[in-house]
C-alpha cells in the first residue's frame, strides 16, 4: 500500500506538495494584508492634498497689474498682460532665447501669464511684480542677486538663470477664478 504523502506511482504531486503551495499562499495573502494598511497610511493626509491647490479670484486684476499668491510656500505670479506684452511676448518667440519655449505653449489665455516667481539660478525671488519695480532689460523680470532678465513671458533672456521660471500646473474654472495645483 502507498504511503499517503507519495504519489501511488512513486514520482509526481504530492498531498505534501500540495499543502505546502496551499500554505505559502495562505502566507502570502496575510502578509499582503497586513502591510498595504502600513503602506496606504504613507499617503498624504486629505488636508495635506487639499494644500496641494489653491483657487484664486482674478476678477480685480486690471491689465498691466500683477499679483503675488503663496503656493506650496512658493510664490506664484499672476499677470494680467497688455496687448503690447502679449504681442512683445510673441515677437520674441523669434528671439535668440537660452530656453526657448514659445509665448504660446506657457500660457492657456494670452492675457493672463501664471508663473512660480523662483529665479532658476539660485531660487531667489524676481522683482518686477509691483508697480515701480524693476522690470529688467526686457520688460518682464528682473533678479537683482545675479542678473538675470526675464521677459514678459518669463523667460530667460540674460544672466546666469539656466531656464524660465517655470509655469505650475493651473487650469480656469471660470473667466474670473483659476486653480493653481
């Protein structure tokens, strides 16, 4: 009579073979279990998220002014341009340009230029968002710390800056209220 933990023809599958496979899997299940509770809690917490966005009222911005929101302890400016920066923006799309990026692909509405005010030298910050300010050689940005010049679509044009200012993730939920983030 065969043993009961070999194969009555003395080779293959085993009862043995089985339970062991039918354990490790068990095993496998119960250690999945009990680590994605550990795992799902290194998730941001939902308030953590909710300062992932911000939205902003742009109604108030009259054309040619331009303001300073805090996101993600970044400042954000938001410029409601001129025909003339708009169309200076477009001319120098032709420009000999350090990080060339056309006028069109860093804005979703030619009016209203959103960018992170962090000069990509060193991460100070430009001046040129208040009234007065200087706005550098060409007319957008200008970070007094190294030199670089911005122009009115926030790319560098001169100094030591090796990109634009970048453009954050924002979308228009109405013509008067962007999402930033």
């Amino acid at each position: 009579m065969a043993n009961s933990t070999t194969a009555p023809d003395g080779g293959g599958e085993t009862r043995r073979d089985f339970l062991m496979l039918a354990t490790t899997a068990a095993a496998g299940f119960g250690v999945a279990a009990v680590a994605w509770p550990f795992i799902d809690q290194m998730n941001p917490a939902a308030d953590t998220l909710a300062l992932g966005s911000i939205k902003v009222d742009i109604s108030k911005i009259a054309v040619g002014q331009a303001i300073t929101v805090k996101w993600r302890g970044k400042p954000v400016f938001i410029r409601h341009r001129t025909a003339a920066e708009i169309a200076q923006a477009a001319k120098d799309d032709k420009a000999k340009l350090i990080d060339p990026q056309p006028d069109g692909k860093r804005v979703q509405k030619p009016q209203w230029l959103v960018l992170e005010g962090v000069c990509t030298h060193l991460g100070c910050i430009p001046k040129g968002q208040k009234s007065g300010e200087r706005k550098g050689e060409f007319g957008g940005w200008f970070c007094p710390c190294h030199g670089s010049h911005y122009d009115t679509s926030g790319r560098i044009r001169k100094g030591p800056a090796p990109s634009n200012l970048p453009v954050p993730a924002y979308k228009f939920l109405t013509d008067t209220q962007i999402q930033i983030g």
